[in-house]
C-alpha cells in the first residue's frame, strides 16, 4: 500500500511538470504566433518574450512556495530579478543597435549616392566652362552649344550618364539647356533624402537629389533633398 | 497497481518524453536550414546554428533587411526558419530549462529520502545537470552580455562619429576643390584667377564650418589644404588640388588615420 502511494506521488510529480511545460509552450508559441507577422522577427520575440518571462515569474512563485525556507525565495528572487533584468537590458539594446545599424548603413548609402553626384556632376558642367573662357573670342559659342559639343544629342530631359554596367541605374538628367544656362539634376530612386515630400524631377517623392546650375559667373550646388 | 521504479527521481516515460522533446526542439534549430532550404539562398547575414538568444537571430534578420534596402531591393518577410529558431530558443531558455531544473531543484531540496540525495550518476541525474548548467551558464553569462555589449556599443558608435566627421570633411574638401578649379578658370574680371590659384581666399562661411576650420594654402599651379577638426582636436585632413581640379595627396592625422 506504501509502495502504491509513492508511484503515484511520483507520477503527480512527473504531471505537474508535463503540465508548466505544456503550458510554458502553448503560452511562448501562440503569442508568438498570434503577434502580426512584419518583415521584422522583433514584434514576435517581444511579445513571446513577455509571455515567457510571465511565465517564469509563474512558474518561480510555484517553485518558492512554501514550505521552501524564506531564505531561498529570497535569494532566486533576486537572482531572477538581476538575471531577467540584465537579459532585457541586452535584448533590448540588440533590438536598438541593429536598427541603428541599419539606419546607418541607409546614412552610408545617401553619404554614397550623394558623394557620386557631388564627383560626378561638377566636372561636366566645369569643363564647359573652362572650354567658355579659352575662346578666343569670348561668346563665340554660348555655354549650351560648348556643353552639346561635349554631350552630342544633349536636351532638356535627356539622361548624359554613361552607366558603367548594367547595375549602374545613376542617372544624371539636363534640366535646363539655355544658352547662358545649363541645370544638371541627379537622383536616387531608392535612398531617402531629408525631406520625405520633396517632389522628385522623375515624379518619385522624398528620395535624395542633387541640382547644378552653371552660368558665365560660375557654378552653383542645390542639395535639394 | 504500478510498478515502482528504482529511483524516485523521474518516472521513465516522462524521461524518455523531456529527451524526446528536448531532441526535437534541437533537431529544429540544427537542421532548419535544410528544412527551410529554399530560404537560405537569400540569407546575406548568417547567424550561427545553434542560438540560445533569440535576439541574436531577430538582429540578424533586421540586418539582413538592412542590406537588402541598401541596395533598393523591399524588405523580405520573416521565414519559416528564422521563426522556428527564435521561438525554439525562447522556449528552451524560458521554458524547457528552468522548468526542469527548478522543478526538480525543489523536490530535491524539499526531499525526505535520503535515496534522492544519491550520488550514483542515472541517466536523469545527467539530463537534470545539463538542464542545471545550461540555466547556470544563461544565468551567468546575462551580466557580462549586458555590460560588454554595451561597451561595444558605445564604442561602435564613437567609431562611427569619427568617420561620418572625416567623411563630411572630405565632403567639404570636395566642394572647395571644384571652388578652386572654377576660380582657376574665370577670367580676373569674373572674380577668377585666370589659370592661377594664386589670390584665392576661401569665403568666409567655407573656411570655418560645424566640422572643421580650413587653410588653403595656393602655390601657383597646386593648392594646399588643411582641414583640422573641429569635434576631435589634433585631428586633420590635407589635400592638395591641381590646375585640373583634380584632389590628391590626401593624409590623415590624429583619430582620422
């Protein structure tokens, strides 16, 4: 009859923990399933990682019951305090960095987009200016005829970017083509720029863009966006 | 009437059904990249197979994102198998672990018997000492992790202060050398210096900005500048332009090098 009531203490024993395990897992798996789903892990992992840690705090109330000696509710309750609160802190700091990481590769990229612009689009329109002032007789030709001798078949709206490969999608389009005036503006079709409205030249909105203007007096640098 | 077992620790199919579970959950996390393997082709961030953070593998996901938006390509839904490791670890770090170890810890501490206390190594005394020293290691190594990686953090962040600072200084070196060239170009009475560089004075708005203080120093054909930081003293950049308008010669000094 003794024999008979220690299984069975046992097997309750072997219930109970089936059961927070059980419970510990439909608990952690439908919150994390029933969070919408982005195209970010985090919303899930956070709201589990709630669940989780209510839990533990569950499942810690349960294990320090009494007739467990007040001392050793003491000690995991400050243990589990420090270590879900230095696993918090941590995953929370993860969650902050990698978003600042990624913020910073996007300020690399528009550092990038902007700095190929800024190369780029100058010497195009200072080469016509210095071919303007080594005429011989100044005026001779208008600054839009030196820059069409330079750019053959150059128009408003036409694109004088010559793409270095098939993944080269720069564009550096003619704006303005007067004859004592020329206005180069360049894009980016995917890189935001600082101001989310901004109308783009190509319709787009908020995305980086940089404009040129040259005239006899020299050239001038609009950072649009 | 049931048969006893021999020890009073774990009854033997509930044994068999924790190492069960405990194989299956790990038998995910190894092999979800074979299970999910149609994913892994567009993985740019590859996080290591077994993880017991889940934050490690959210952040490798959110990088992975990142990359994909650096070069203009929409950010991918969560898959299936980054789902399943995350969730794996959070129930094996929240749930499986601390349940047995503790569970268990109070029937120890609260037991009778002098059998329990036994010393004899039985397949669930080994099991429950994994399940202690994985709780104990995650325990342990909490504290480290949230100190160190917030050293790293800061550190990554001042790194990244002196570069974007160098990085705009260039910017604006980059500017005052089409200034240069244009002004080497104009005639004297557009304000130029007429295939010279010699008279050339930067404005006054160029010449001390939010990132540095500059000195251009003409030289007939060539121009010298130096750029000294203004946010990381005894830092400098010098460059020199030539009668193309061409930037070269570019030295670093101090936390620029």
């Amino acid at each position: 009859m003794e024999k008979e009531s220690i299984t069975i203490e046992i097997k309750q024993e072997v219930s109970i923990t089936l059961l927070w395990i059980a419970a510990g897992v439909i608990l952690v798996s439908a919150t994390f399933f029933l969070t919408p789903q982005t195209t970010e892990l985090w919303p899930a992992i956070n709201t589990a990682g709630i669940a989780a840690t209510l839990y533990f705090a569950a499942l810690m109330a349960y294990v320090l019951r009494k007739p467990l000696a007040a001392k050793w509710r003491m000690i995991f309750v400050v243990i589990s305090i420090v270590v879900i609160g230095c696993g918090a802190y941590r995953w929370m700091g993860m969650q902050e960095e990698t978003h600042w990481q990624v913020d910073l590769l996007m300020k690399i990229r528009a550092v990038i987009g902007r700095g190929i612009r800024i190369s780029e689009m100058p010497p195009i329109l200072l080469k016509a200016l210095d071919l303007y002032y080594r005429q011989d007789t100044k005026g001779a030709k208008t600054l839009a005829e030196l820059f069409k001798q330079l750019h053959p078949g150059a128009t408003a709206g036409t694109n004088i970017h010559k793409a270095e490969g098939e993944w080269d999608k720069t564009t550096v389009m003619v704006e303005t083509l007067e004859p004592d005036r020329i206005v180069l503006v360049s894009q980016e079709t995917f890189v935001p720029g600082r101001d989310s409205s901004f109308k783009n030249y190509n319709g787009q909105t908020g995305m980086l863009q940089e404009k040129f203007i040259l005239t006899e007096k020299g050239l001038t640098h609009v950072s649009e966006n | 009437m049931f048969p006893k077992t021999d020890s009073p620790e774990f009854a033997p199919n509930f044994l068999w059904q924790i190492i069960l579970l405990t194989v299956i959950v790990l038998a995910l996390v190894l092999f979800s990249d074979k299970l999910f393997k149609s994913d892994l082709s567009s993985m740019a961030v590859e996080t290591p197979r077994i993880v017991l953070f889940p934050w490690v593998i959210a952040g490798g996901h959110t990088i992975e994102n990142g990359l994909l938006a650096f070069s203009g390509k929409p950010a991918d839904v969560v898959n299936g198998k980054d789902q399943v490791r995350a969730l794996a670890a959070l129930i094996v770090v929240l749930v499986l672990l601390p349940t047995i170890f503790f569970l268990r810890w109070r029937r120890w501490k609260l037991a009778a018997e002098p059998s329990i206390h036994a010393t004899s190594w039985s397949l669930s005394r080994v099991f429950y000492s994994l399940c202690g020293a994985l709780v104990i290691y995650i325990s342990v190594a909490s504290l480290p992790m949230a100190v160190f990686g917030d050293v790293i953090h800061n550190r990554l962040r001042e790194a990244q202060a002196v570069q974007s600072s160098r990085d705009e200084i260039i910017n604006e070196l980059n500017f005052m050398g089409f200034d240069l060239f244009q002004y080497y170009i104009l005639p004297k009475e557009a304000g130029g210096g007429n295939h010279c560089f010699d008279g050339y004075a930067l404005p006054d708005s160029a010449s001390k900005t939010a990132e540095a203080t500059y000195v251009v120093t003409p030289n007939g054909q060539t121009v010298g500048i130096h750029a000294e930081s203004i946010r990381y003293p005894f830092s400098w950049v010098e460059v020199k332009v030539d009668s193309l308008g061409r930037l070269g010669s570019w030295t670093y000094g101090g936390k620029f090098i």
